[in-house]
C-alpha cells in the first residue's frame, strides 16, 4: 500500500498514486491508463553514435579540462494499442 499497488483484478496489476502528496500526483482524479507487457510498447532509437572528444583549453591560458559527450536519442511507441487511457466522465 506504501507503494501504490492495491493488487489484482484479473491478471492485471492495479497501481494507484491516490496516497501521494498533492504536489508528487501524476493522474488527475478518474483517469487510467493500461498498458501492456513492457517489451511490446516500442523502444530507445538510437539516431547517432556516442561521440567523445577531450576538451583542453590551456592554449587559451584557461585552467579547464574535461569532455565533450554527444549522442541522439529518441523513444517511439510502435504498438499503440498496449497503451490505452480512460477518463471517469
């Protein structure tokens, strides 16, 4: 219950934030969302390597060392029927 989780009703785990403070509330009151199994929503794209390069700026006469760290990412959700919201009208 300190959790969130209130068990199950067929198979499907309830999880609630009801509990929470107001200011940590996520869902508005009567709103749901059901998802499916984790691994059939999407995934992590990855749209560029991971680039690192060293950073030294002493020919400049500045103290500063360290690295530069670039890369692009991107989250898709292919199976858009195991994500489904509902609303207490």
């Amino acid at each position: 219950m300190l959790e969130g989780s209130l068990g199950s009703l067929l198979g499907v785990q309830l999880i609630t934030d009801a509990f929470r403070y107001e200011t940590l509330k996520v869902l508005d009151p009567g709103e749901v969302f059901f998802l499916g199994a984790p691994q059939t929503l999407g995934g992590i794209t990855q749209r560029k390597e991971l680039m690192s390069q060293s950073v030294d700026k002493y020919n400049q006469g500045i103290p500063e060392r360290g690295w530069f760290q670039e890369m692009i990412e991107g989250m898709s959700i292919v199976n858009s029927r195991a994500l489904t919201r509902g609303q207490r009208i």
